[in-house]
C-alpha cells in the first residue's frame, strides 16, 4: 500500500469536492494529513473533522498532523526528506500557501513539507484554490442579518456550546475562529437566520493567477485545475 502525504491549508473551494476523493483513495493508499492551523479551523467549520477521521483514523501513516502541535520546527515534515511518502497532495492550496511557495517560504506544516518534498525528489501535486475564472464558493456558517428579528432573547446564542455566537451592533453574530460547525444553530434559530453552505460567486485576484501560472511553470510540481483529476495524475507519477 502506498504512503500519501495530503496537506489541507484555509481554503475552502475546492474542499468538500478534495475529501471526496480522497476518501475514496483511502481505500487503497495510506493516508496521513498535514493540517495548517488555518486549515484546522476550515476543516471544523465546514463540519469535515467526522469525514477527515474516517479517511485517517489514526493508525499507522494514517493520521491526522496538526499544525499546533507541530510549532516551530514541524519536524515530522522530515518525513519527506526522508522518502517515506511516495507522494504529496496539496489540496486546496490557498492563495496564500501558492504565494509563499512560488517566494520560496516554509514557515508553515504544508510549505515546510512541501520544502522537504522538492528536497526528497518526492513527487508533489497542488491543486490551487484560485485560478482563473469567476467561480462559486461556499460559505460557512452565517446569521443573516435581512432575517434576524432581533430576537429580545436570542435562542442561539444562550444554545451555542461554544460561545461563538456574539452580539455585535444588537444583532447575532458567528464568531467563526470560536465556531466548531456542529450546526445546532442552523437547526434552532425559530426565524431561520442562520445558513450554511450558501453559494457565492469569487473572482481571483490578478497576482493570485500570476502566481499559479508561475508554478505550473517549476518542474517539481504537477499543477492541476481540479480535484477530480487527482486519481489519474496520482497513478501517472507513482
């Protein structure tokens, strides 16, 4: 069984659509997770961690690695270094991690083994976030603000087990670096407020797309527009 390296940063496009195939490359690979703190937070409210545990659950290169408990030197990154993984995903890669990759910075867990990857002739696929064209997103957890009744009394907020539900101008709030995406206050606002999953249409930045162009460019990687040719391209360089 071969060893996959998988490195989740804060991107949510293209996240939902990643743990479905890598599920499913779970069956036949071992997989181990390399999450950024960025990524712990979009993985907890985009209520993936359930998803996350049954594709690693834990044994033998098959874990999940946290970036908070891998500070300041990430030194299982050196697994890379070593050869021990047969290949390394990066997918979504943010605008951000593309950014520090292209400048060369490892001061993150996924840059720091992607680093370590390119050091080790490990091959290393990304799928970026952010490439050309308008794309539709989805949102995390939201109050909206049209519909809230400004409740005297507000049910979510005396529910949330996380108190990450606060008031800001008299109207509720998600405080999304508190919120763990259990979804109980989409299921109890009485007025129906709150949604999650909501499409929004995003455009990439120019410098984002320069970017991307700049690392489709360097031969250490194989760069690809979408999460679904992840298989194929995976079986192409093992």
């Amino acid at each position: 069984m071969r060893k996959i390296g998988w490195c989740i940063t804060g991107a949510g496009y293209f996240l939902h659509e990643t743990f479905d195939v890598m599920e499913k490359l779970a069956r036949t690979h071992s997989v181990s997770c390399f999450i950024t703190s960025a990524g712990e937070r979009v993985v907890r409210i985009y209520e993936l961690r359930q998803k996350l545990n049954k594709i690693c659950p834990g044994n033998y290169y098959r874990e999940v690695i946290l970036e908070s408990e891998q500070e300041p030197s990430f030194p299982i990154a050196g697994r890379f270094l070593r050869g021990t993984y047969d290949a390394l995903i990066v997918s979504p890669a943010s605008a951000n991690t593309v950014a520090k990759i292209i400048a060369g910075i490892a001061d993150t867990l996924v840059t720091n083994a992607i680093a370590q990857a390119e050091k080790g002739g490990v091959p290393i696929i990304i799928v970026p976030s952010d490439q050309i064209g308008v794309k539709k997103t989805r949102l995390p957890y939201v109050i909206n603000r049209e519909i809230c009744l400004k409740c005297e009394a507000c049910t979510i907020i005396a529910l949330c087990l996380y108190e990450a539900i606060v008031l800001s101008d008299g109207l509720p709030k998600i405080d999304l670096t508190k919120c763990e995406g259990c979804g109980v206050c989409l299921k109890k606002c009485p007025h129906g407020a709150v949604t999650f999953g909501q499409r929004v249409t995003v455009a990439p930045r120019k410098i984002d797309i320069e970017n991307v162009k700049k690392m489709r460019k360097n031969k250490n990687y194989v760069v690809l527009n979408s999460p679904k040719k992840i298989p194929k391209t995976l079986s192409k360089v093992l």
